[in-house]
C-alpha cells in the first residue's frame, strides 16, 4: 500500500536550512526501497530561482516531480510563500516516471504521447493503477488539448494532475519541475502500479451557484460550443443576464457548467475565447445533448464548498494519504483572506492523514459516471482531491 510522507519550508534564501528543515521532517529511513518511490515538490518560483528545489533533489535518491504554485500546505502549515514536499512510497508498489520534450502547438500530441510511453516502458507490466502529471501552463497549448492528448494513451487508467501556476498576473512564472531542474513548456509523467487504491473527490460550486436556466448543447465539436437551444452559445449566455461584453472582458472568470447526463456532477469549466459567430471556445469537450449553464462564483460559495469536500473525505475514507488540487480562480476570489482554503485543509485534516495541497491552474481529475466506471476530466474553478485509502 502507499504510504505518503511530507514535509514543508518557507526558507527560500538560506539553502541549506531549506533543504535541512525538509529532510528533518520526511524521516527518509521509512522508504524501505528508493526505487519504490517518487517526491512532489510544489513551491513559490523563488524557491527554484533561489536553487533550493535543486539542492533538495540532489538529497533524495528518488526521482522528483511537480510544479509551481499560486500556495501550498503541507504538514500543519500552508501559504503563498511555502514549498510542500511529499514522497509516495510502498513496498507492493512500482513507480515509473518521464519527462517530455518542450511542447509545442505543432507537436503537441506526438511530444506527449512519447513521455507517456516511455513511463509506460519503466513499469513491469504495462497496466498502471493511477497516472499523475504535472503539465506546463502555456498560452501556445491550452490545457485541455493537452489533456485530451494524454487522455488518448491512458485507456481505463485514471488520471490525476495539475497544469502548473505562479504568482504572477500572467502566470508567466510557472514551471514544471523534474528532478530539480525546472522549465516551462515540457510535462512530467509518474505511473503508479501495484496495491493503491486511490478515491476522488472533487466540487465547484454549490447548489444555490449554479444557474437555474439550463439549454441543451445543439451543435458542437469537442471543446467547441456553437449552439445552445438552437441559438449562438454567447446569445443563450445573454439570455441567462450575462452580457457579451462582460464575456469577452474576462471569459476566463465566469464559470460554465456542463452536465454530461451520465450519472456525474455537473463539471466547471472556464471559456477560452468567443468566435464572430459568437461560438465559444471552452475548457471542456462537451457533446451535443450536454446541459449547459451559468454558475456564479462568491467567497462563501468557496469555503462552504472545500469545507464540505474535507470533511466528506474524513468521514468516508481512512486515507493513508491525501493530494489536493484546487483552482488557482478560487484563491484569487478570496481576496485578502486568499490563503483561506489552505488554511482550512490543516485546520480539517489536523494530523489525522498525511496531506499535500497546492493550487492548480488546470485540475485533471476522473469523475464517477453511471456505470460505476470513472471517466478522466479536465477542470476549471474546482477544488479536487486523491485519496489514498488504507
């Protein structure tokens, strides 16, 4: 079974007591097996400008992934300003890992589904129980056509992951990270085989948030909604009180809600961009019969939501381990309290599992549908969690 150990620091400028408070905390003498494991480090960029995820990694004799982030909590303690660490391990458990060449728009299929299968290669038996990625945030490659990509390889294997962040406006800061070194455009791969039984969670909005007038999709192409009863997809956004203009002054800000009419919750998803036709472009394929619908987003709606989340994971499950992925959009909401929802993950959690949480400018998350089967997604505006259970 996993077993998961963590760690955190908020030293970014004296290398050496970083990279000592970590090592003191994650008690390395519990990886029985160094090629039974891999690290996930998620931090401030200043943490790898400073060399301090680089220095880490040179200290720990397993490979190492993740990604920045707008914050992270680990270990009783989360901020904007932190690097959480963790380190997945377990005696009936195999690993493989891969990192994949710098994505492009030209190249973006054939890139990611080299790393994919050389991960695959590193496993006994081609037959991985979980795959996580750590994905670049670019403007040239969107994260759902990256997300699609991978999607294509994994079969009946779920998948669990982030696109990467910062604190920067533009995001411009955000970085893969890959055995302490760190770039931009390239995607790491981990493939987990063995005895893990790991569970989902996941939540956007609350009830009273979604949009109570809800269209049928009429008229689609994978991401591409041009139709909603009939109508231009932003006219039937107009219809709900939501004006073209405030769309296209910041389509990213307003939530889409699509229901699949399979048996799973109604999925977040951010729109991209509007077309003169007035068709948009979102984050999500959505297929023509999909329900379509406007959410609306507050503070409360956010806490009330995680909160929920944490304590359903605390009641329904004994983890062994916890990996948490909120969107980046629900720390922004928060304003002056925006380290809200980490705060609340340690006050929820306590010490009763061992938890990693770092925001996620793209969560990658399965959801159950109505054959008992998980199907992976990719969302937006959604706090989602993997739960390693005992």
């Amino acid at each position: 079974m996993i077993k998961m150990l963590t760690a955190h620091t908020s030293e970014m400028d004296f290398v050496d007591d970083a990279v000592s408070e970590v090592l003191q905390q994650l008690n390395l003498d519990e990886v029985a097996d160094p090629r039974r494991a891999v690290g996930i480090i998620t931090c401030h960029t200043e943490f790898v400008q400073t060399g301090v995820v680089k220095a880490l990694c040179e200290h720990l004799p397993f490979p190492v992934v993740g990604c920045t982030t707008l914050g992270s909590a680990a270990s009783g303690e989360g901020g904007h300003h932190l690097m959480a660490v963790s380190v997945l391990t377990g005696d009936d458990v195999e690993f493989s890992s891969a990192l994949s060449e710098t994505i492009s728009p030209d190249n973006v299929g054939e890139t990611i589904r080299d790393a994919y299968n050389r991960a695959l290669a590193g496993l006994a038996t081609p037959s991985p129980a979980l795959v996580l990625v750590f994905a670049p945030f670019m403007n040239a490659v969107d994260g759902m056509s990256m997300f699609s990509q991978i999607d294509l390889n994994c079969g009946d294997a779920p998948l669990y992951g982030t696109l990467s962040c910062s604190g920067n406006a533009d995001l411009s800061g955000s970085l893969t990270i890959w055995n302490g070194d760190a770039a931009r455009d390239v995607m790491a791969i981990v493939m987990i085989r063995g005895n893990v039984k790991p569970r989902f969670f996941l939540t956007a909005l609350s009830d009273d948030r979604m949009g109570k007038k809800k269209g049928t999709t009429t008229d689609s192409d994978g991401p591409l909604i041009r139709t909603v009863d009939g109508v231009a997809a932003i006219d039937f956004i107009e219809s709900c009180g939501i004006t073209k203009e405030t769309v296209i002054r910041a389509p990213s800000s307003i939530p889409v809600m699509i229901d699949y009419q399979d048996g799973s919750a109604p999925l977040a998803c951010g729109i991209y961009n509007i077309t003169p036709e007035g068709f948009l472009r979102v984050g999500a394929n959505v297929p023509v019969g999909a329900k379509f619908s406007i959410g609306m987003r507050d503070i409360s709606g956010i806490l009330s939501t995680a909160e929920s989340l944490l304590r359903q994971i605390g009641s329904e499950t004994k983890p062994r381990g916890i990996l948490m992925l909120p969107c980046l959009s629900r720390s922004l909401l928060l304003g002056a309290n925006s380290e809200g929802e980490l705060r609340l993950a340690v006050k929820e959690l306590g010490d009763a599992a061992p938890y990693h949480i770092a925001y996620s400018g793209g969560e990658i998350c399965p959801v159950c549908v109505e054959d008992g089967k998980t199907r992976n997604r990719f969302h937006n505006f959604t706090f989602t969690a993997c739960v390693f259970d005992s």
